[in-house]
C-alpha cells in the first residue's frame, strides 16, 4: 500500500519576499495614518485652545482666559489663575482697556520641536484713545491631549514683566460752554468745594469704623463707597480721597478724616430757570463705566438735558501718558501718550435774558413757554416749571433732597414744553387754514348758530359741542374773536374727513424735528385717523384725541406768521434745519393773521387783554379739558393755552401753557413780558 502522506512545498523566494513587503506596507501605511491622525488632532486641539484664549481676550473675559492657560507657566512666574486674571482686571482696567480686537493671529507648528507657537495682534481703546497695535507671541504646552496657553506678563504688555506695574497720569481737559445766542454762558466752569478722606487721620480698627460711619451718616453717602474709594491703588496715607462735591456756598461740616479743597465745578448761571434744557453733570457711576470703559471713577459726564445730548462734544479728549514702570518706580516703556482736548463750546439760538423772564412770569405754576423766531426757526426759550435746582445736582444731591423732588406731584423734573398736550382752541387756526384753501371756508359767511351746544342729529346720542358765548350769527373773524367751538366743529364736517386730514397731514404729525431733546411725535389720534364724525368735530377746535408738545404747537403755528411756510425749529447755531415748507396759501395765512390781531383789538375778543401791547399783536387763547366735571355745577379741570406773534415783523411767537388754569391767567402772566419784547 502507498503512503499518502506527503511533505509540504516550499514557497518560492520570490514569494516570501513579496508577502514580506506586503506585511510591511501594512505596518508602515498604519503607523503612517496613525501619526497622520494625531498630527490632525493635536492641530485641531492647538487651535482650540488658541480660538478659546482669544475669544475670551476680545471679550475681556480674563477668568475664561486662565482656564486654558498651563498651570506651569504660571508657577514659574509665581502666578495662580486667579491672579493672573485679578492682574488683567488691574492693568486693564486702570487704563481704560475696551474694545479690543485680535487680528493677524497665526498658529504655526515648529518642524524640529514640534512645538506650536501662537502670535497675534492686538488694537484697544484706552482712557487716551486709540493705542497703537501690538505683536504678542507665546507658545502652547501639551498636557495630555490638549494644549493649553504658556503665559506671563508678556501678553498683558509685550514689554512687562511679572514684577512690573503700570501707571497712568490724565489730564481732563475744560469742559466746552454751552453759550445762550449772544455767548452768554448758560453752563459753564466756577467754583465749588470737595469734601475728601485722609486715610492716615480716619484712625485704626475701631476708630476708623466710627469715623467712617460719621461720614457716610454726614455726607448721605455709604461705607461701602467710601471703602472702595480707599481701595484704590494709587491712594496713600497722605492722600486727598474725594467723596463728594459741594456747592460753593455750602455750610462744611468738620469731620474726623475730612478736609476740604476748591475745585472748578460746573455751573449754571440760569440755574432753575433753564435745568430742564440744560440739564447738569455728575460723577460717573459704576454702570457709566461699565458701559464706556474709558470712563474713569471721578470723572464727570453729562447726566441730563443737553449735558447729556452733547457730552462727548463738551468733554473733549483726556491728555496724558501711561507708562510701564519698573517695581522701584523707573519709567521703563511709554505705551500711549496723548494731547488734552478741552471740549468745545456749542452756541445755542436760546437768549438768556428772554429765558429767565419767561421763567420768573410762571414761577409758581405748573407751566411751559415756548418762545421761538418763526421765520428762521430759532427756538429763543424752552421753560418749564416747576423746576429743579441743577448746581445741586451737578455738586451731588442728597438722597433725602432728590426724594423730596421725585415725589412731589408737581413733578419738577418733566420738561413741560416736550410732553404732548390737546391744544385747545389755539388750534383752530391750522382748521381755518384748511378750510380756507379747500374753499369751504369763506371769511364773510355767518353760520347761524342758537344757543350754547349743537349736535348734528341724534345718532350722536349724548355727545354735542358747547361754547361761551351765545352768538346767533358767527363768521370766521367772530368765531376767533368768541373762540366759538360750534363754528368750527361744523365747518370741518363740511369739508370732510378726507379734506381735513389731507390738510394735517401738510403739518408736523408723526415727523421727528431733529431737535436734541427727547419727545414723542405729534398726534391727531390714537390710530393715526379721524374715526368718527365727533372726533373730526372735536379735533376741529384742538380737543379728541390730539396731541402735540409746546414746541410742535410753536412749529405749526409758524404759517401764520410767515406768509403760510411753516418753518423747522433750531436750537444750535451750527444745526441744519429741513427746508420751510407752504402749508397754507399766503392769502389763507394773511386772512388768518389779521382776524388774529382783531381777537387782540375787539373789545369782545378772547385776546384782547393783550391790546395794551404798544406793538400790532396777533393772539388765540385755547382752553383744553382735561377732565369732564363729574358733578353738575362742578368745573371741568382744563388746560390754558396762548398763542401769540409780532403781527408787524414776525420777531417772535410764543405758546405758553398753564396746567389746570384758563387761558386769562396764562395771559396774564406772559403780558408783562409781551409788553417789552422789543428789549430782548
């Protein structure tokens, strides 16, 4: 029998060869993909890290930052992550630092150490300005699978060492005037008294706790404010700490750690009779400097009026230098230096002596004049009273004394001439304007008119118009003359809603004036249209829902001084206004503005108080409701309005308006300043 068993055969060199290079390709190919891939990943980690230092840098997040810093790094320099982001705070903060951006940021592999370094470029904003960029570069540590951020000083400051410090010396600038049309200064520099700490003579322990709580009790100030002021680091034993302003002619309580120094402080020569416009100053707070980083703590700001409005126009540009020093105090590297800019000075179309004696004329009352030159727009005075006493805002308030100012019901800080009233019958002159150029109007027809109210029909129920006087025969001169509402509520049903509103719509109503105080537009209704026979009825002698502020009212009466153009206000000498506009025909204009000089001149004339103008006046009263009598025999609360111009030479008009009086009483209030108004 044969045996079956056979010996293997021998593969072929050839063949063992090729299976060999085959192993090895394999091997080779994985040990090549897999340093490919953690190539890829260490790449991708590095520029996480770097995206994630260099986001939280641009967004000044300087605890975020430490989290992808190596813990190495900063032991060498005798860093913590806290500190580290605590020295950010400090640096950065001291000057100013905001807006930062990064730009040219690079991450480049070093072929021989394979060590990733990170360079980029740095822009900012100080408390100086803009400061020049600067190149940072570090490297990046592995820890692990992740990379993170070597750190030192060096990225605060490319020249800074961990043991030097920064210093900033600032110049502030004068602040600009704001200057009445003949230069007179409305807000300007004096002098004022400051009330500081020294540390050295607050005491120790016990003692300091007293006196400090003496001083927050005397100066209506907190502990915790004059705690954090000690804090600051360039204070001394030695040193004037300010907490407080005063005005100049305040009593100066002697206080353990107190003393006092004159300093320049903004006041206001026309003090309560421009605060409103005006507004005042302050030093700022900690939201102030959180929302304009290059804000420092003592500096002082516009807080209101047009203080606020053109605060960066009047405030100039700080001068001064910020250094690197080293820790023994020697100037090491000059990062930014820069020139004081004293603020500039803004010349207003306001005139100071017309501003006080509109305000002197409405002392007492809860009122507003609005005095403007209707032919070139210059608003000439914005009164509001009651008013509030600007140097003591500016110097710093009391909290006891600022209570007793927001809660009086007065309300002493509303700027009168900018809140939205129904006008009243001094409105009736833009209805004539729109009748007379619809034609629906003419000056010598009567309307035949019985008895004190008049409704339409009955499908008005109970609603009809009333007037004073009971006239039987009413034409357009008459119904001036008697402020007749019947006469006009009937002839803007005649013209129609269509007409009538087409004739507003010429007017300011929903326009924004371009002026630097806050308003809302001016309305004819809630909805923007006339939705009912008795609103177009009501809104035809100045009621409804029509809402207009003093100096829109001004505005739109302007046509019936200037031959029907109706003119856009100013209140800066440098402001451009929109190009004057004709609302109404010049014949429709000159009818309107003689029936107004005969309501002034006719013994039976709503104005005619003011016929011993030695000057041709035309004038309207209004009275507006502002609440129905409840009861029968009650009076309705109303509103009185005046309006008035020079009918010879359009010099001025004015619209003055008293809260809850008639119109008699804002007549004669304004009367003893109408009658010398050629001495303005």
């Amino acid at each position: 029998m044969r045996n079956s068993n056979k010996k293997g055969k021998k593969l072929p060199i050839w063949a063992l060869i090729s299976i060999a290079v085959a192993v090895l390709l394999v091997i080779g190919g994985g040990i090549i993909g897999y340093a490919t891939w953690t190539e890829a990943r260490d790449e991708k980690a590095a520029q996480k890290a770097a995206d994630t230092f260099i986001a939280a840098l641009e967004k000044q997040d300087y605890a975020a930052m430490s989290e992808v810093v190596s813990e190495e790094s900063l032991t060498e320099i005798e860093y913590t992550k806290k500190s580290m982001a605590e020295r950010y705070e400090t640096v950065y903060g001291g000057i100013g630092a905001a807006e930062l951006t990064v730009s040219d940021l690079k991450l480049a592999q070093d072929e021989e150490t394979d060590q990733y370094t990170l360079s980029y470029t740095v822009s900012m904003e100080t408390a100086l300005g803009s400061l020049d960029e600067k190149l940072y570069e570090t490297t990046l540590s592995q820890i692990e699978n992740e990379y993170q951020v070597d750190w030192n000083t060096h990225l605060i400051f490319p020249d800074m060492e961990p043991t030097d410090k920064i210093s900033i010396i600032t110049t502030v600038g004068e602040r600009g005037d704001l200057l009445d049309r003949d230069g007179s200064p409305l807000a300007t520099e004096g002098t004022s008294w400051q009330a500081g700490m020294q540390p050295s003579a607050l005491g120790e322990d016990d003692q300091r706790t007293t006196n400090l709580e003496k001083i927050a009790e005397t100066y209506d100030v907190t502990i915790e404010e004059l705690e954090n002021r000690l804090k600051q680091g360039w204070v001394t034993p030695d040193s004037f700490v300010p907490f407080k302003t005063m005005t100049k002619d305040a009593e100066l309580p002697q206080v353990a750690g107190v003393v006092y120094q004159e300093i320049t402080a903004r006041t206001y020569p026309l003090n309560e009779a421009a605060a409103h416009l005006i507004g005042y100053v302050g030093e700022v707070s900690a939201e102030d400097i959180e929302k304009d980083p290059t804000l420092r703590t003592g500096d002082s700001i516009g807080k209101s009026g047009l203080e606020a409005t053109y605060d960066e126009r009047l405030r100039g540009q700080k001068g001064g230098r910020i250094e690197i020093q080293t820790s023994d105090g020697e100037l090491k590297t000059v990062l930014q230096e820069t020139e004081v800019q004293n603020g500039e000075d803004i010349t207003l179309t306001i005139d100071a002596e017309m501003q006080q004696a509109a305000y002197d004329q409405l002392t007492g009352e809860s009122g507003s004049a609005v005095f403007m030159n209707p032919t070139d727009g210059s608003l000439l005075a914005l009164v509001s009273t009651p008013s509030y006493d600007a140097n003591l805002m500016s110097s710093g308030i009391s909290s006891e004394d600022y209570q007793a100012y927001a809660e009086d019901p007065k309300s002493p800080f509303l700027a009168r001439y900018a809140a939205g009233y129904a006008p009243g019958s001094t409105f009736k002159v833009v209805t004539a304007g729109i009748g007379l150029d619809a034609g629906t109007i003419i000056p010598e027809e009567t309307q035949k008119i019985t008895g004190l109210s008049w409704q339409k029909d009955a499908s008005w129920g109970d609603y009809k118009v009333t007037r004073v006087k009971d006239t039987p025969s009413v034409n357009l001169a008459d119904a001036f003359a008697y402020s007749d509402n019947i006469y006009f509520a009937r002839e803007a049903l005649e013209m129609g809603r269509e007409v009538y509103e087409a004739g507003l719509a010429n007017y300011v109503f929903g326009e924004d004036l371009k002026l630097p105080i806050a308003m809302n537009p001016a309305q004819i209704s809630n909805s923007g249209t006339l939705d009912s026979e008795g609103q177009l009825a009501d809104t035809a002698f100045g009621q409804g829902e029509l809402l207009l502020n003093l100096i829109q009212q001004a505005v739109t009466y302007t046509p019936f001084a200037n031959e029907g153009n109706l003119v856009y206000p100013k209140l800066t000498a440098d402001q451009e206004t929109a190009e004057p506009k004709q609302v109404v025909s010049p014949e429709s204009a000159a009818i309107i503005k003689e029936d107004l000089v005969q309501t002034v001149q006719k013994e039976y004339g709503s104005s005619h108080k003011l016929a011993v103008i030695d000057q041709k006046t035309a004038a309207k009263t209004g009275t507006a409701e502002t609440r129905e009598a409840e009861t029968e025999g009650e009076d309705a609360e109303t509103n009185g309005f005046l309006l008035a111009f020079d009918a010879e030479n359009s010099s001025y008009l004015i619209v003055s308006m008293i809260e809850g009086k008639s119109s008699g009483t804002v007549i004669d209030a304004m009367l003893p300043m109408l009658e010398k108004m050629d001495t303005y």
